[in-house]
C-alpha cells in the first residue's frame, strides 16, 4: 500500500503518465493527418481530456512539491472523468437508434479566454461528424477505446488517492 501510496512523489512515475498522453496525442494526430480522419467535436473534447493530463504532470516533473502534486493529481483525476464522460456520450451518439436526433456541437465550445480551435486549428478544430464511425479496432470503435483509456486512467487515479488515503489514515 505504501509502494503504491508514494507514487504520486516518484517523478519516474508521472514521466510515465505522461509519456503514455503523449502517445495517444501523437496517434490522435496522426490519425488526423496521415489517415485522413476528421475529428468531431467529442473527438477534440477527449482530444483535450488527454491534454489535461499530460499538462498535470509536467508542474511535477519541474518541481516535485506538495503543491505541485497536489494541483497535477487533481487534474489528473478531472480531466480522466471528465474524458471518460465525454467518450460515452460520443459512443451514444454513434449507436443512437434515431441518429437524425443524435447530433452534437459544429464549433468547440472552449472558454472566450482560451479558444484553442481559433489558436491551434490543426489539433482543436472539429472538421468530422460525430456520428460516423470511420476507424475501428478489434471491432471497437474510437470512442469505445477512449473509454478504456479513460477507464484505466480513472482507475489508476483511484487507487492511487484511495492508497494515499488509507496510508495516511493509518499513520
């Protein structure tokens, strides 16, 4: 319980977590670029989800304080529920019975302050339909796979605060 507790100090570990956002951002974007699939909004909003944890980890790979754990675990666990919501809701959208009522968002709806498709268009525009299903693995669509991914980031995210709980309950 320890071991697992005192992760959240290890700067190997959230190189880890990072590295392993860091790659799925590089598929996402080669997916885009090199396969030629359209992001749609859902897309850009998990697109986003994943950015925000990679973003939580690099306060701690600076400067490994309470602090800086602190404000990148809970962004962590944020931005992975927030992600996981995101890709069921786009999963629903693509198995809708009425797909004519299932529909979603044209522009990303990012803060006045922060418009990331206007900034980045190439990595936050949504030029796709959320509806079409134009990739598939093992029988499991996009969104379907972001729910693992989300799922498993989620997890691990649990575990590591409910371990840090208990360790220090128990002191």
């Amino acid at each position: 319980m320890n071991y697992i507790s005192n992760l959240t100090e290890n700067r190997l570990a959230w190189s880890l977590l990072f590295l392993s956002t860091l790659v799925l951002e590089a598929y996402a974007l080669f997916s885009q670029h090199a396969m030629d699939l359209q992001p749609c909004i859902m897309c850009i909003y998990q697109r986003t989800a994943i950015f925000g944890i990679m973003f939580a980890c690099i306060p701690v790979l600076i400067t490994n304080n309470l602090l800086t754990r602190l404000l990148a675990f809970t962004l962590w666990g944020v931005s992975a529920i927030w992600g996981g919501l995101i890709a069921f809701e786009h999963y629903d959208i693509q198995t809708a019975a009425n797909p004519f009522f299932a529909t979603c968002e044209i522009v990303p709806n990012f803060p006045f302050w922060l418009p990331l498709h206007e900034w980045l268009p190439n990595i936050f525009a949504a030029t796709g339909d959320c509806g079409n299903i134009d990739w598939q693995f093992m029988d499991m669509s996009m969104p379907q796979w972001m729910m693992v991914v989300f799922a498993i980031y989620s997890v691990i995210w649990l575990v590591v605060l409910l371990s840090r709980l208990a360790v220090k309950r128990a002191l």
